[in-house]
C-alpha cells in the first residue's frame, strides 16, 4: 500500500469519526467517549447472543466424537466433522477476544482500539460460526439422507446465512443517507 494512501486512509477515517461524535453529541447529548462506551457495550451484547450458538454447537460436536455411529463415519464425514470442531473453537476463540482484549488494555485509555478491535473479532468470529454451523449441518444430514440431499440442503442453508448476516446488512448500509 501507497504510504500518501495510509495517511490519506487515515486523515478520511479521523474526519468521519469527527462526523459521527458531532452527530452524536446533537441527536443523542453523548461524548465521544460515551458513544465508544455504549458501542463496546452493544458489540458485547451481540457477542452474548452468537456465543450461545457456539457454545451449543461445541458441546454437540464434542459429544459426536464418542458415539457408537461415528465409527461408522466415512472419510468424509470425519473430515467435515474436524473442520467443524476446528471452526467452532476459532469462532468461540474469536467471539470471547473482546472480553480478554480488555482486560490486558483495561486502564490504559485505549477504549478507541479495543471498540475497532472488537468489531473486528466479532465479524471474523460470526464468519467462523457461519462455516462452523453449515459445515456441522453437513454432517448431519449426509448422516441422515445421504451426501446428495445432505449437500444440496446445506448449500441452501449456506444461502440463507450468507443473505441474512451479510448479503441484507450490507444492502441495507449501502442504501443508508451517508
């Protein structure tokens, strides 16, 4: 990247921020530091949600492991059920950063970083749950109907996750008034 394109970056990043404290301040009386405060606690709250989702799946998916059928598991059963333990773990590792983010910068005013880094994590995490549930729902149902049906039905669900948690956001943000 173009060292003038890194500043350039970051002086229209600095005038946006700018933008969104002094809209804060008029329409909702809060500080820059209040806005970061709430928006850390919005990403935490949202945080709860989907770590509730991964935590289930895991506990499943760790239970798998030991049942009688799943000796019976072909080579490709055992690896989509691998790859979906592992992007379990990487999602729950993603989705509790924020939490331990904090605590090692807990007191040296970087509250700014953290809400940047959070978002981050949380988006990268969702991402992980995302693969991590449709390749588990892979699993199941080549189990259950077979590896025809069971893909055809996963990629459907695939969709339906990419449309609802990516595809509608971003169609949403882009429609928004600047």
């Amino acid at each position: 990247m173009h060292p003038n394109h890194t500043a350039q970056h970051r002086a229209e990043h600095r005038a946006r921020d700018s933008e969104h404290d002094r809209w804060n301040y008029a329409v909702r009386g809060e500080s820059r530091i209040q806005r970061l405060d709430r928006n850390y606690g919005e990403i935490l709250q949202e945080l709860r949600v989907a770590q509730t989702g991964v935590q289930l799946l895991l506990a499943f998916l760790l239970t798998v492991a030991f049942t009688p059928r799943f000796a019976g598991f072909s080579l490709f059963q055992r690896d989509v059920y691998v790859a979906s333990l592992v992007l379990g773990a990487a999602a729950n590792a993603l989705l509790i950063a924020p939490a331990a983010f904090h605590r090692m910068v807990f007191r040296k005013r970087l509250k700014e970083q953290l809400v940047r880094y959070a978002n981050r994590f949380a988006l990268c995490g969702l991402a992980l749950l995302m693969l991590a549930l449709t390749s588990a729902l892979l699993l199941i149902l080549t189990v259950v109907l077979g590896m025809h049906a069971g893909s055809w039905l996963t990629g459907g669900a695939l969709a339906w996750f990419v449309f609802f948690w990516y595809v509608l956001p971003l169609w949403s943000r882009l429609r928004a008034p600047r």
